[in-house]
C-alpha cells in the first residue's frame, strides 16, 4: 500500500503552522509571543503576524 501525500491549501497550511507554534509557546518559555509567517508563492510574498499567547 502506498502513502498518499494530499497538499495543504494557503489558509489550512498557516492554521497548523500558528497551532504548531501556539502549542510550542506552552511549553517554552523563551518563545515569544507573536509569530510570523511569510508566505511565498511565485509571484507574491505575504507577512502575517499572529498573537501567541498573552500571560
């Protein structure tokens, strides 16, 4: 049986990247408290900032 690899849409992609890193920053505290993305596509580069956590 061969696995099969189904590619992420842009919007699921930056979800799991935000989760991965919202989930990081529980348990470390030299992680800071916004992330950001870059997303690079051929012809566009986009930055978005997420807040990470607040305490």
């Amino acid at each position: 049986m061969a696995d099969t690899i189904t590619p992420l849409s842009e919007p699921e992609a930056v979800d799991l990247v935000n989760t991965v890193f919202a989930s990081a920053t529980e348990r470390d505290i030299y992680t800071g408290y916004k992330l950001e993305i870059m997303i690079l596509k051929p012809d566009d580069i986009r930055t978005e900032v997420m807040e990470l956590r607040k305490d």
